[in-house]
C-alpha cells in the first residue's frame, strides 16, 4: 500500500493544531507541518507530535505556501488538512481503501462546517467539497486566495455523507471571523485592484445583498436557523468591507449619490429579496397550494417587463 503524507499550514495554531494532529496519528506515514512564522508554540507542538517541521514566509494566506509544503512530501499520496479540521475515522478508513484499489488521481471530500458550534448543513456549506486527497504530482496550488487547485489526470468525488466528512471547525466565535474577515478582505482587495476595478458606490449594495441572497435563501441558509441569518449577513458585510478597502485604496475619492439613484438601487434590490421570499414560501408548500403564488409571481414579472 502507498506510502501516505499529510500536509498542514499552520499560523499560530497553538489551540487547533494538537486536535489535528491527534486525527491523523495512525493514519499518516508522514506528517509535514509547514509553519508560516507563528509566534505562539505552534511549531513546538507539531515537533512534539513527531511531524516534520519546515518554515516559511507569511504570505498572508495559505495557497502560496501548498506547493512548497507538498514537494517535501515523501508519500505517494497526500491528504491536505488545515489546523482548523479534524480526520474522522470513517473517512481514514475509507481514503485507506482508496489506496488499495485507486479508481482516480486525485479526489474530492465533502466538509463537515462547524461555525459557532454548529453544524450548517445548508447556508452554502454543504457539502463543501474541496481537492484534499491525491496523488504526488497530480495536483498543484495557484496563489490566489480561496483558489480551487489545478488538477490533471482522474478525479473523484467520495460520497457526500457525514462519515466521509472532513470535519472543519470553522468558526469558533464573531472575533475570529472578524480576524479573518480583516486578513481576507485585505488580499481579496488587492486582487480586485489587479483585475482594474473601479470602485462604484453601488457595490456596498450589489455585492452585499447577492451574497446574502445566495446564502440565505438560494444556499437555504434559513434552514439553518439564526445561526443561518447570521452567518449570511457576517458573509454579506464581508463584502462591505471588501470593496470599502478598495475606495480606500483610491484614497476614498468622492461620488456623486442623489436620493433618486439609491431609491432606484433599493427597488431593483427589493425586487430579488421579494422573489426569493416568495420562492420560500413555494418551496415550503405543494404544487396546488402553492399555485397563487405561482400566478402571483408569474403576474408580477409581466408586470415588470
């Protein structure tokens, strides 16, 4: 059976890192902890753990630093794993049968959302699949931030269910999404300003309300309860702060708003918010109860037109 290799980028994980770690004790052959110049025992514990330990400079996220991590890989197969998850049993054993009788190069693995001590089964959080297991050589990282990795030869999705679920403790509490919203925001900005996007008022209301749009209704995150809303709307300020450190990096040069266009901006955004609301209210009811609103709807849009 193929030797196995488990990469993880780390940044003052002193508090995840031992929970990781503990995972993948008697599944790994290898453990490589590639360090980005943590300040806390970080490094100390992984050395404690028996991984092998190799720095590298904080690029500020964690896909520049992939490849490197992976090249000081010995095993024929690498299973990436962030700080923040955990391999649960059910999933170790299935990645063990994978090796035995491969059907594809690399594979995708569902995750298991925890944020704010729950699970999100919806609020576009599951099943969250991500490239974490795969053969040396066949998957490479770009380094833009939240990137899927390029890919070649055969890939594979395992089962969307809980038992093959890498287990993410997302978020633990508003302070640590709010740290990570600040470094996030700071890199996608600069991104933005690569690509040549102007900053347009209308952007601290497009970009919030389709992301919360997507979230909390197309993504279902109502179904997730509060933890859904305030998940949706975190994600949708996220987006304030984005493009607001874009006008900021054009030295906040004013625009020009009248009362009419933000009136004109409010109605085009409420008639998405009235849509998905009534498509709730579909979804929740049978075809013949939910026929009025399917007229009403049908109404409404040739009335628009």
């Amino acid at each position: 059976m193929g030797k196995v290799t488990v990469v993880i980028n780390t940044l003052n994980e002193e508090r995840t890192l031992p929970r990781a770690l503990a995972s993948v004790k008697h599944f790994a052959d290898e453990v490589i902890v590639c360090d980005m110049e943590s300040s806390d025992g970080t490094r100390e514990i992984a050395e404690k753990a028996h991984a092998m330990v190799y720095i590298h400079k904080n690029p500020g996220y964690v896909e520049p630093t992939r490849n490197f991590a992976i090249s000081k890989a010995g095993g024929e197969w690498i299973l990436i794993l962030d700080p923040d998850e955990e391999l649960p049993k059910g999933l170790a054993t299935k990645l063990k049968e994978i090796i035995k009788n491969p059907n594809a190069d690399y594979f995708r693995i569902p995750r298991k959302n925890i944020v704010f001590g729950k699970w999100m089964r919806y609020t576009r959080f599951w099943p969250d699949f991500n490239i974490r297991f795969f053969k040396k050589g066949f998957v490479t990282w770009n380094e833009v931030i939240h990137s899927v990795p390029m890919t070649q030869g055969k890939g594979a999705d395992l089962p969307d269910k809980e038992e093959f679920a890498l287990v993410h403790h997302h978020y633990d509490s508003i302070e640590e999404y709010l740290e990570r919203m600040n470094r996030y925001t700071s890199v996608q900005a600069e991104a933005l300003i690569k690509k040549k996007h102007k900053f347009l008022w209308k952007d601290l209301i497009e970009a919030p309300a389709s992301e919360f749009l997507s979230r909390y209704f197309a993504g279902e995150g109502y179904k997730d309860g509060l933890h859904g809303l305030a998940t949706s709307l975190l994600q949708a300020f996220s987006e304030v702060i984005l493009y607001l450190k874009v006008w900021q990096a054009e030295k906040f040069l004013e625009q020009s708003i009248s009362p009419e266009e933000i009136e004109s901006e409010y109605r085009r955004e409420r008639k998405d918010f009235d849509f998905w609301i009534t498509e709730v209210a579909i979804r929740s009811k049978d075809f013949l109860t939910s026929l009025p609103l399917r007229v009403a709807r049908r109404i409404l849009r040739k009335n628009a037109e």
